[in-house]
C-alpha cells in the first residue's frame, strides 16, 4: 500500500511539469506587459525598463521557462509581481481558509446529503421520496454564482441574519453561506447517490433474512443497508470534494473570502504568472492527493479491492 | 436505440415517472428553442433605453418593476429584461450545443484513438488529459479566454478545451472492452482496416454512453459560460449573455431583486430540462442503473 501510494506520487510530477508548461504559455501569448503592471499606467519608462530587467522580462523566453521549472522544482515559487511579497508566504496565508471552507461545505453536503438519501430510500416512492428527489435536481442546476446572489439578498440584506461576505476566524458566521452555497449542489448529488446505492443493496437476500428475523427498519438500516451501500457513497463524496475545489474560486471570489481560488482569480486579473501557477500547482496536488486519498479509504471499506 | 411505447408503459413506476419527467424536459427546451429562434417576432428589442416613464402623474425612473409592460421588469436603463433574457437564452443554447458538439468530436475521435491504437498513442493521449484535468476548470477557461480575448467564439473553445477530456476517457474505456469482442476479430481477419474497424464496429457500439455524455454535458457547458460572462471573461456586450445580464443586476440587488433574480430563474430552468432529459436518456440506455448518475464535473 505504501509502495502504490509513493508511485501514486511520483505520477503527479509528469502532470505539474505540463500544467506548468501549458500555462506560461498561455500568459506569455497574453497580451500586456507585467513590468508595466508592476509599474503603475503613468510609470517612467525608464521605471519600466529597470523593472523589465531586474525580472528578467528580457530574456528570451525559453530561458525564462527553464528558470521558472528549476526554481519550482527546488520549491521555490518565487515573488508575486501584485503583492510582492515571497508567494510561499502568501499561500501559506491563503490556503488554510481555503481548506477551511472546503471541508466545512463536504461535512455539511455529506451529512444532510446522506440523511436525505437514507429518508428517501426508506419512503421509497412516497412523498417524502419525492420532495427530496426533487430539491436533489433543482439543487444541480443551480448556477453557483447566482445561487449566491440569491442566498445573500436572502440571508444577508432581508434577514439581516449573516454577513453577506469577508472573512472572520475560525469558524465563524462568515464561514456559513459560502459554505452552505457550495454545499447545496453537492447535496443533491449526495441525496441521489444514497439513495441509489440503497435501493440496490435493499434488493440483497440478506436484508430479506434480516427483516424475517424480525429486526426493526431502523436496524436493518443502520447495521446492515448503510455499510453495504458505503462504497459508492465514498466515493462520491471524494469526487464531489475534488468538484468542490474546483467551483470554489466562484465562490471565495463571490464571497470575498480570502483563499486561494481568490487569490488565483486575482493574480489572474493582474497577470500575475508566478502566483498564478502557484496556485494552479498547490490545486492541483490537492485534487491528487485526494484522489490518492479516496482510493486507499476504498481499500479499507472494500477489502475485496488490495493495491499492489 | 428503439425503445417502443410498450416498453415504457411495462417499466416499473418510477421509470415511467421518471420518462414522464424527461418529456417535461423536452417540451421545456423546445419552447425555450423556439423563443431564441424567433425572438425578433416575439420580444420588443432588447437594446430600447427609457430612462422615464409617466404613470399615475408620476415620473418614474428605471429600473422599473414587472409589468404587463415588462414581463421581467426593465434593468438601469429601462430596457426590457425579458426581451434580454430571451435573447441571453440565444446565446446560451448555441454556446450549450456548439461546445458540447466540438467537445463531443474532439473526444470521441481522440478516445477511440488512445483506445485502439499502439500503446504510445494511448500514452500520450491519456498523460494529455491528466495535465488537462488537473486544472481547475473555471481558472483555464479564465485564462483560455483571456488570452484569446473576450467573445462567443473564444468562450466555446475555451470551453470546449476543457471539456474533450472527459469524453476521451469514457470513449478510450468503451473503445477497449470492444475492441476484444469477437466481431471486432471477425472483422479484423476479413481484412478491415483501423479506420474501418473504429468507424463501422466500435464507434457504433458506444453510441449510448456517447449520447448520454452528449446530453449530461450540456448544462455544464451553458453553466460556465454563464459563469464566465458573470466574470467579465465571457460574452461581451451588446450581445446579451444570462451571465451579465446578472452580473449587471448584482448591484442592483436591493433596489431591483428582479433584475439579478429572473435571469438566473430561467438560467435554472434550462440546466434543469437538460438533466432531466439526460436523467431519462440514462433510464432509456441503461435500464439497470439507477436513478443517481454522475454529473459532469459542473462547478458553476
């Protein structure tokens, strides 16, 4: 298992080294002049020019590439042309409120997803049943962005029950909508998954032989339909967070929370390709090391799966 | 696939239920199709400004609420949002179907490829879509479309790069359990070449998980660009997109909540037909697997 984990790895390398290629080649057909940038719209241009050279806009471009790799590959991910300050510093920021909400909207989606998923099972065809199923469709078709709109005139400028955006420590009021708004797709997709996966297993002789011996509903639930249905809800909600990291610049930009989706976003906006693909790699390792993650809790509910 | 009335009407209840929502669907798209289509005969024109209006010995100034006037109420400028909307609809159809259709061709052809020919193709094909996927979506379409500069035609390769991957890896998977099947050998010892063998055996024989990917596709495709248009990176105006159409009304979210508000309903709406449609299309192909699909990696 160690072995496969460790392999697992090393095929990330090839994938950074490409993710990183592809993009300085996008910002390098982008038109605009960083040093202009960095500079300001009424700099000297001598000003521009010292910058230019002190940078290293200069030289040729497949030196420039070459630079950029060997730097990330000793870790160092350089200084953002908007901040600048040292890029590792500001992810080091950065990225744990970005984990912060990401695990506080799976933990929300995973629980009401699953205990919507198991009411609906056990009503099957009923009206619970459909009221949920329901709101599990309308629920993925929400466009992220609007659905945020809608819950801040809701909850922040009608209520007046939640700060419509920002940032506060720990977790904190700030943390509930933009997490709730993430959540509420993957919800739905949770709902529908459980529900599936326990339709299925309900189907299995021994939960036939379980009922005949007279357990309760919520017995046979508990002890005999969920763990058998767990595989499918597993890895649904390892898919689901990688898709959640993936929606979350929407959201931190939306919400003003200061993660690293806003912070790509921004550096984005101000063509700013050393922040920029540091996020874009810090991502990426995550989405991996979940995927990495998932398939070995895969081994250990379903020990009929073993990794060589 | 030819599926008769009968066997629709001997599916158990949930299936039919199910089928009957999928029509719900259709008949949605159909009449949104038809509004985008003939929006100048239908819609007053959406670029009209009215930045007063006498009612009651009042003078108002927009934005004006719903009306019989205005379906949807009117945004700053007085224009009419419904006749924007419907227009906005135009453009997320043809953005939903040319994406999802460039994508679709793209995949298919790239995933048969990596699936039956020598390993080095495979290989490099499957490395380029690891490199592809490991993005995050939104951000390589942002920067897709910057660098290619904003408009219709950038927003649909933008974001038909990001959404080939996908359909290569479920073709390439289709494409290798076929290609070990008897008749793919049968065709292969009466002399067929590749090319024949991909186009005349195999890609025939993924058809269904090809359609319903075709389907499952599409909201995310009209979601991003959406999402995009909301950013500033998609569709540009005068050109009316249901993305910036809410990204305008977002600061006028106290004043006018139906300017920010309809667009977005309607938006929903579209994304939900197509699921529904693409929910029954899964039913119809694959009578087996339950209700719960997976849904394309949709992040907007």
């Amino acid at each position: 298992m160690l072995g496969y984990s460790v392999r697992r790895l090393i095929q990330i390398v090839p994938i950074l080294i490409g993710l990183v290629t592809v993009l300085f080649a996008l910002l390098n057909i982008l038109p605009g002049d960083p040093a202009r940038m960095m500079a300001g719209p009424f700099a000297d241009p001598d000003v521009v020019k010292t910058i230019r050279e002190e940078m290293g806009f200069n030289r040729p471009l497949w030196v420039q590439y070459l630079d950029n790799l060997g730097n990330l590959a000793r870790g160092e991910f350089g200084r953002s042309y908007q901040s600048r300050r040292p890029i590792l510093q500001d992810l080091i920021e950065v990225f744990p409120k970005t984990i912060q909400l990401a695990i506080a909207a799976e933990v929300a989606s995973a629980l009401i997803g699953v205990w919507l998923g198991v009411i609906a099972a056990a009503r099957r065809n009923g009206w619970a049943d459909r009221l949920i199923m329901t709101i599990a469709a309308l629920n993925l078709s929400f466009p992220l962005f609007w659905l945020a709109l809608m819950l801040q005139i809701a909850f922040a400028v009608s209520l007046r029950l939640l700060p419509p955006s920002g940032y506060g420590i720990g977790f904190d009021r700030f943390i509930i909508l933009p997490a709730f708004t993430l959540a509420l797709p993957s919800l739905g997709l949770l709902a529908r998954i459980t529900r599936a996966a326990l339709l299925e297993v309900m189907a299995e002789d021994y939960i036939r032989t379980a009922r005949a011996k007279g357990l309760r509903n919520a017995l046979v639930m508990r002890r005999h339909m969920l763990p058998n249905a767990l595989i499918p809800i597993v890895s649904t909600i390892g898919a689901d967070f990688v898709r959640l990291l993936g929606g979350i610049p929407i959201i931190e930009v939306i919400f003003a929370w200061p993660g690293i989706g806003k912070y790509a976003y921004d550096a984005l906006v101000f063509r700013d390709l050393p922040a920029l693909q540091a996020s874009v790699v810090v991502l990426a390792v995550s989405v991996s090391l979940v995927n990495l993650a998932v398939d070995l809790l895969y081994a250990y509910i379903n020990p009929r799966i073993r990794y060589v | 696939m030819h599926i008769s009335i009968r066997e629709f009407a001997t599916s158990d209840w949930g299936r039919f239920q199910r089928s009957r929502l999928a029509l719900a669907g259709v008949g949605v798209i159909l009449l949104f199709m038809l509004l985008a289509a003939f929006a100048p005969y239908i819609v007053t024109d959406p670029t009209q400004i009215e930045m007063r209006r006498e009612q009651d010995g009042q003078t108002l100034r927009p934005p004006f609420p719903p009306s019989r006037l205005n379906l949807f109420g009117t945004d700053q400028l007085g224009r009419d949002i419904f006749a924007r909307v419907v227009y906005g609809l135009r453009t997320s159809l043809i953005v939903g179907i040319l994406v999802r259709g460039i994508s679709m061709v793209a995949g298919v052809l790239l995933g048969l490829i990596s699936g039956f020919f020598p390993r080095y193709v495979d290989d490099l094909i499957m490395r380029i879509t690891d490199i592809m996927l490991a993005f995050p979506v939104i951000l390589l379409a942002m920067t897709v479309t910057a660098v290619l500069g904003p408009g219709l035609v950038t927003v649909c390769v933008a974001l038909a790069l990001v959404a080939w991957p996908d359909v290569a890896r479920l073709v390439r998977g289709q494409a290798l359990s076929i290609r070990g099947q008897t008749y793919v050998e049968a065709a292969r010892c009466v002399g067929a070449g590749s090319w024949r063998i991909l186009l005349r055996h195999v890609l025939p024989n993924c058809m269904g998980p090809i359609i319903v990917a075709f389907s499952m596709g599409i909201p995310g495709a009209i979601m991003y660009e959406a999402g995009l248009s909301f950013f500033g990176f998609g569709i540009q105006p005068p050109t009316p997109s249901l993305g910036s159409i809410i990204s305008d009304g977002r600061g006028y979210i106290t004043v006018a909540p139906w300017y920010p508000g309809f667009p977005g309903l309607v938006l929903t709406i579209l994304v939900l037909s197509v699921n529904l449609v693409g929910d029954g299309l899964i039913d119809v192909m694959n009578p087996r697997a339950a209700s719960g699909m997976q849904y394309n990696r949709s992040a907007t």
